[in-house]
C-alpha cells in the first residue's frame, strides 16, 4: 500500500513537473508566437508603404512621361508663338520709333510755319509802321517788298491796298487807281475790294471825273451792297 502510494505520488510530482514544462513550453510559444505576429503586421505594414510609393513612383513617371510627350508636340507652336511675338515686338518698336518721327517732323514743321508767320507779319507791320508815319515812299517800297516775298499771303491783298492809299495819300490819284484796280485784278476774294472800289471812285473826284466816279462807287454799292465801303458810297453819290 505504502508503495503503491508512493508511485502515485512519484507520478504525480512527474505529471504536475510535465504540466508545469507545458505551460512554461506553451507560454514561449505564445510569446513566440506573438512576436512573430508583430513582425509579420509589422512586415504587412511596411509592404503596404513599399506598394503605396511604389505606385505614386509609377504615376509620377507616368506623369513625367506624358508632359514630356506634351511638351514635345508643343515645342513647334511654342516656337512659332515666340516668333510672332518678337515679329509684333519689333514691329511695335518701329510703329513707335516711326510715331516719334513723325511728331518730330510735325513739330519742326509747325515750329518752322509759326516763325515763318511771326517774320511775315513783323514785315507788313514795319510797311504799316511807315505809311502811318507818313512815310508813303518808304511803305510803297516795303509793302511792295511784302508782296514779292509772300505773294500768297492773306495780307498781300491789303499790302497792295496800302499802296494805293499811300498814293491817294499823295494825291497822286492815276497812281493810286492803278493800285487799287491791281487789287480788284489780282485779289478778286480779298477782303480790302469793296474798299479799293471806293477809293477808285474817290480818286476820280480828286481828278475832278464825276462819271467816272459815279459808275465807280455805283458798282461798289451794286456789287456789295451791305459792305460799310458801300455806305460811304451812297452817302457820296446822294451829292452828285
């Protein structure tokens, strides 16, 4: 009894030992086990990453790819964009360079009409100056000189009155008709007519030629009858 006893308990100190390298073997491998299970999480992790920038790598160089394509098949129009650009460039810079030009002629020109204009009426002032200064041979010269210098001018109609009445000044009056008729020949639209035409008709009265001086003043009154030289006319023919 007693040994049978005692083989009991030798098995079960060897079975409770057995039970205890059990638990001891299964808990390393469940330690093992787990940490296995980390690395492979830990691997299926990194392999994800791997495939995730694996991927964007492949769409980029896709990317690369096609705008290198694109950029190839856009050089041609890129050139020639750069070409009309640089053809409207230049032509801008000539537009302007030709624009600058022509206002420099433009103002030299009006520069130029506007001394010309200062010359031409300092000279028919200076002729005025003499025969106001009584003067007539000297203003006879100088608006003479006007004439032939500027012979299209506006004021050489009113020069060649100025002569006239430098003449009829002097009482020289076939002188002074001669003058006035030249500008009823020679400046038909100038200003000074209806008053040559009535210095005309005067001057026959100084010559003491009443019929000619009527019909003189008479065509001044008929050919411009509102004229202030046409009034003077009539108040002069209600006396004959």
């Amino acid at each position: 009894m007693l040994l049978k006893n005692g083989f009991l308990a030798v098995a079960l100190v060897l079975t409770l030992s057995g039970c205890a390298n059990n638990d001891a073997v299964m808990k390393k491998q469940m330690e093992i086990n787990i940490r296995l299970e980390q690395m492979v999480q830990g691997n299926n992790a990194v392999n994800a990453q791997l495939a995730e920038l694996t991927r964007e790598l492949n769409d980029l160089q896709a990317q690369v790819k096609t705008n290198s394509s694109n950029l190839e098949e856009m050089k041609p129009a890129i050139g020639k964009l750069r070409n009309e650009l640089d053809s409207i460039s230049r032509k801008k810079s000539l537009e302007e360079s030709s624009s600058t030009v022509e206002r420099i002629e433009v103002v030299n020109k009006e520069s130029s009409r506007v001394n010309k204009d200062k010359i031409m009426q300092d000279e028919y002032m200076k002729a005025f100056g003499l025969f106001s200064g009584d003067n007539y041979p000297g203003a006879v010269e100088a608006f003479g000189s006007f004439i032939k210098r500027y012979p299209d001018s506006e004021y050489a109609g009113n020069a060649q009155y100025w002569i006239g009445e430098c003449h009829y000044s002097r009482q020289d009056f076939p002188k002074a008709i001669t003058a006035f008729n030249r500008v009823l020949n020679v400046y038909p639209k100038g200003k000074k007519v209806p008053d040559a035409m009535l210095k005309i008709g005067f001057s026959y009265i100084g010559m003491n030629d009443q019929a000619k001086a009527k019909v003189a003043l008479q065509n001044l009154v008929d050919k411009y009858p509102n004229s202030q030289a046409a009034i003077k006319a009539k108040e002069r023919l209600s006396h004959f």
